[in-house]
C-alpha cells in the first residue's frame, strides 16, 4: 500500500481522542474488517505523517501499539505489515460451496462451449489488438464498432433475410441487454404492457416484470405463438424456434402478428437466438426481413460462439435504434472494442460460418442419436421441436407433475428441467425440455437409459 492509496484513510479523532488515539482505531477496523489484508504493506511513518499532515511521532505511535495488540508485524528500518488476525466479518457469509457438475447435463439454453473456436478466436484477437490504434482504446461508438455493426448487416441479411443499414444495428452484451435496453426504450415512450410467449425463458419475465410492466402470457401450440387476442404495446417472441417448446411460428401466424402489429402500432420483438442450427431445412426468414419498420431483431453468440462472450446485437427501425444506442450509453457507454473487431474479424474472414457450420453437425448428430435413443427407451412418449437449437421437448402423459420428475432427475444427478418452469401461468401440460448441447454422442445412450428409468417410475 503506498502513500496514495492510504488516501481513503478517514479519520477523524473522536470526541477527547488524541490524534493517534483516532489513527490507532481506524486502523484497527480497517485490519478486523479486512479491508487492510494480511501481509499488506503500510507505508512507513514518515510517509504517512506527510500524507496525512500529523507529525511522525503520531503515526510511530500508532503503529507500536497496533504491533503490541497484535494487528501488526514490524521490522526494524522496514514499514510495518498486517498481521493475520481474525475478522470481524461486516456481514458475515458462508463460503459458496462450489457448484457439482451434475452427471448428465441437460440444460436446454447451454451450448457445448468446448465447441468454442480458439485457436481462431486468439489469432483474430491478437491481429486486432495488434492493429489497434490509440483510438481503438479509447471511449467508442455506442452503437458498437461500425466494422462489426458492417459484418453483422451483411451476414445477417445473407443468412436470415434481415435488412439493415449499420447505423439500424446496436451491438449490445447478449440478448439480455438487447432487451433490457428495449424495455426501457419502451418505458420511456410509456408503454405499460409487454406480452412474452407462456411457456418462455423465465429471466425474460423477469426483466419485464423487473421494469415495471404487466407480463401478458401468450398461449403457445405447434403453430406457434397463438395472436388472436393479444392486447399489449409490444410482444417478446421466439418464431423460428419457440423457446422451450420447439415450434415454429406459422405461416399464419406470422402473417397475423403483422397485421396486428400495423393495425395498433404494437411493436415485436424477435428473439433469434439460434436461428443458425436448423437440421432439416434452411431456418424461416426472420420476421424482421419481412416487415423492417415493425419488427426489432434481437441476435447473440451466446449460442454459436459462448455466452461468456455477451456479445449480441439488436436490428431495429432508424428512430428505435437511435433511442437503444442513447440506453446503451447510459447503461455501459459500449460493448469492449477489442471483442467486437475480433468477432467483425471472423465474420469477414468466414471463420464463424465454418465454425457455425461444424457446430450444426455436431449438434445434429447428437439430436439424431438422442431421439433414437428416446424411441428406444421410452417409446410411449412424443418428442415435439422441429429439428434444431440445442433442445427438445419430451412430453409427459396428463397427470405425471413434471416438477416431481425433474426433482427426482436432480437427485439422481441429471439437470434437466420441467416445462412447468418456463410457464407465467400453470398448465397440466408437463414435459422435460432437454437440452443435448452439452450431450457427448458417447453419453447418449447412457444418459437416455438413466433419464428413462426414473421416468418410467412415475408414470
Ligand atoms: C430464448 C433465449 N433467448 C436468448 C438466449 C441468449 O441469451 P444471451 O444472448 O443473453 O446469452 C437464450 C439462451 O439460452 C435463450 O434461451
């Protein structure tokens, strides 16, 4: 610790307490609290008396009787250390207990981040960082790094029909903060009602709810979102693949949306979070392509790359982008510069296709063997989700409580979870969404054989 940082050093002499007195107990709270740790090093008398405007003889003192109580270890002609003693804990916590792996990971939103491209990753970081000027390190664009904001466009409109100008593109830290900075886009435009997809992903609920709007759950089946009826200043929805059932929005539907959505001016938000596994056939276009000026597009890595990452983008009509970009300035001023020109650098240089496409093979091979798996051990059941992402959905016969299932999954060390938990409204319609992200083809059958047999117990 040298002189500087002793500046924090607050003291003040009570009333009738000498000034070294008042040094001696502010020191002593300051090593019971441990905000001075063991084996710090204080500086020495003199530089603290000139820091602190005391004479020497004040800080010596202080120090010898710290030394006499024990709170400190002096060497002669060396500035004294804290001694380890124990804490008085400011508020006193238990150690977190490390988290155990469970045996079977099948946690349906978690891609398999050992898939993560590194070698690639650290050679475009190292090229960027290498070419980075002084104002590469400076404060930057809001709106993210107009070389990525460039690469997203392109990519995005060749991959998933999205049209966009860069100055349209917010780079944000995943989809969370996409929709963190809609919410409160929306909130200051005073909208008051956001609808979601009833069953969706829990932490969307939460952040509407968190900002202050009312959550209007939308009913879900094998079309889709259901749109007749909805009433609300802008919807949440997942259309090219429903988070966590697994359907796709129809036709129909889509069509229905849009219309509502011009009829009342209620704005839709599309979470494409991973629009890139489709198996079977090319993903349906976003519905952003489809109508720019009503639809907002929210992407991320966290599936293709790593959510570690947090980089994702959100795609919105001129006057809504420009209002995102002043959030993201209140929120963090910007995304981390040298990240986003490294993730420009593999989309322009074709790496992340390549890597998004062996991505795809892995994952569809794991689906192809899970659902053969799933045939061959529980055969009564159906299996719903078109073939893509990372997850699917084992429906349980009416009357099975999914939620007893899923206990008894985490006590045999399986995470998977109930289908109940990604509801806003309760339902008798129970399953398992389970995710094979992370489902090595050497588990499967393994994992399958042991999901099945406790299954099977409570059917
Ligand atoms: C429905 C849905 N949207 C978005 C995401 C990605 O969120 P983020 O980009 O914040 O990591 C996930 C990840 O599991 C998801 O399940």
């Amino acid at each position: 610790m040298d002189v500087d940082e002793a500046r924090w050093l607050t003291w003040e002499p009570g009333h009738g307490e000498t000034l070294r007195a008042a040094l001696e107990r502010t020191l002593r709270e300051a090593i019971r609290t441990g905000a001075l740790r063991e084996s710090v090093r204080l500086p020495s008398s003199r530089a603290l008396a000139q820091a602190l405007g005391v004479s020497r003889g004040v800080v010596s003192d202080a120090y010898g009787q710290l030394e006499a109580q024990g709170f400190l270890v002096t060497r002669s002609r060396t500035a004294p250390v804290v001694a380890g003693v124990p804490r008085t804990e400011v508020v006193r916590r238990e150690p977190e207990a490390p988290a155990r792996a469970p045996r079977y990971d099948l946690t349906p939103t978690t891609p398999d981040v050992t898939l993560f491209p590194l070698a690639r990753w650290l050679a475009a970081a190292q090229h960027v960082a290498r070419r980075a000027s002084t104002t590469t390190l400076d404060y930057r664009e809001p709106r993210g790094e107009r070389v990525l904001r460039e690469a997203l466009a392109d990519h995005l409109g060749r991959t998933r029909g999205v049209i966009a100008e860069p100055e349209q593109i917010v780079v944000v830290q995943g989809t969370a903060q996409g929709i963190c900075s809609l919410l409160h886009v929306l909130s200051a435009r005073g909208a008051s009602r956001v609808a979601v997809e009833d069953p969706s992903h829990t932490t969307q609920h939460e952040r509407i709810r968190a900002f202050g709007f009312e959550l209007v759950p939308r009913p879900v089946d094998h079309h889709g979102m259901v749109v007749a009826g909805l009433e609300a200043d802008a919807v949440l929805v997942t259309p090219a693949h429903q988070f966590p059932t697994g359907s796709v929005l129809s036709g129909e539907r889509r069509r229905e949306l849009l219309a509502w959505s011009h009829a009342g001016g209620g704005l839709i938000v599309e979470d494409d979070y991973d629009a890139e596994f489709r198996y079977d056939r090319e993903p349906v276009r976003a519905l952003q392509g489809v109508a720019p000026e009503q639809v907002i597009q929210l992407g991320t890595v966290s599936k293709t790359l790593a959510p570690a990452l947090r980089l994702g983008w959100l795609v919105a009509p001129p006057g809504l982008a420009d209002d995102a970009a002043r959030t993201k300035r209140l929120l963090d001023d910007f995304s981390p510069a040298l990240d986003q020109l490294t993730l420009a650098e593999l989309l322009t240089r074709g790496h992340y296709d390549r890597h998004v496409r062996r991505a795809r093979a892995v994952y569809r091979a794991r689906r192809d063997r899970l659902l053969a798996a799933l045939a061959k051990h529980l055969p009564e059941l159906t299996v719903e989700g078109v073939a893509a992402g990372v997850h699917l959905l084992l429906r349980l016969p009416p009357g099975v409580d999914d939620r007893t299932v899923a206990d008894a999954a985490r006590n045999a060390s399986i995470a998977v979870p109930p289908l109940s938990a990604f509801r806003i409204r309760p339902s008798d319609d129970g399953g398992l969404v389970i995710g094979y992200g992370r489902l090595h083809e050497s588990t499967v059958a393994a994992a399958t054989r042991s999901l099945a047999k406790l299954v099977r117990a409570h059917l």
